[in-house]
C-alpha cells in the first residue's frame, strides 16, 4: 500500500454517498415494514395478496441490494438516480 496517498479524492465523495445511502435506507425500511403490514392486512381481510405491492416490495428490495453493493465497495456503480447512464464497468 502507497502511504504517500492515503485518502484517493474520490473517497471523500464516496462517503458523502455511504452516509447518504445510510439516511435513504433508513427511510426504505420503514417504507418496507409498512408494505409488510399493509401486505399482512389484505392477506388477512381477503386471503390473497396484492401483486403490485409484491412488485414494488421486488424493486425496494433490488434498489437496496445495490445501494448495499456500493456502500461496502463491492461495486463502483451507485444505485438510480445517482448511476451514470450506460454499461456497468463491474459486469464483464
């Protein structure tokens, strides 16, 4: 390791994002966990379950899953908005 350079400059951009991913992902959970109990009430009242919510439960569940990829460096690619529009440099 360099210790000439510790800091790279876009680590400090990154952290912005790590600790603005962490505040959006505390608001999608609970955005989850009232899908949960608004899923459990039609489940209960009707026996069946609402596919749209299960559709948008998919998409906050997949939009987190790459928030969580970014934040711990797994990938370089941030989550929509905040992608750049194009090919994923982390996929072959």
């Amino acid at each position: 390791m360099n210790d000439n350079n510790p800091v790279r400059p876009n680590a400090i951009v990154r952290i912005f994002f790590v600790v603005l991913f962490n505040l959006i992902n505390w608001f999608v959970g609970k955005l989850i966990l009232l899908l949960a109990f608004y899923q459990f009430l039609v489940h209960l009242l009707t026996g069946n379950v609402s596919e749209r919510s299960i559709r948008w439960g998919e998409a906050m569940s997949n939009w987190t899953w790459q928030m969580m990829l970014f934040m711990t460096y797994k990938t370089e690619q941030m989550p929509f908005p905040f992608r750049k529009m194009g090919p994923d440099p982390d996929q072959g």
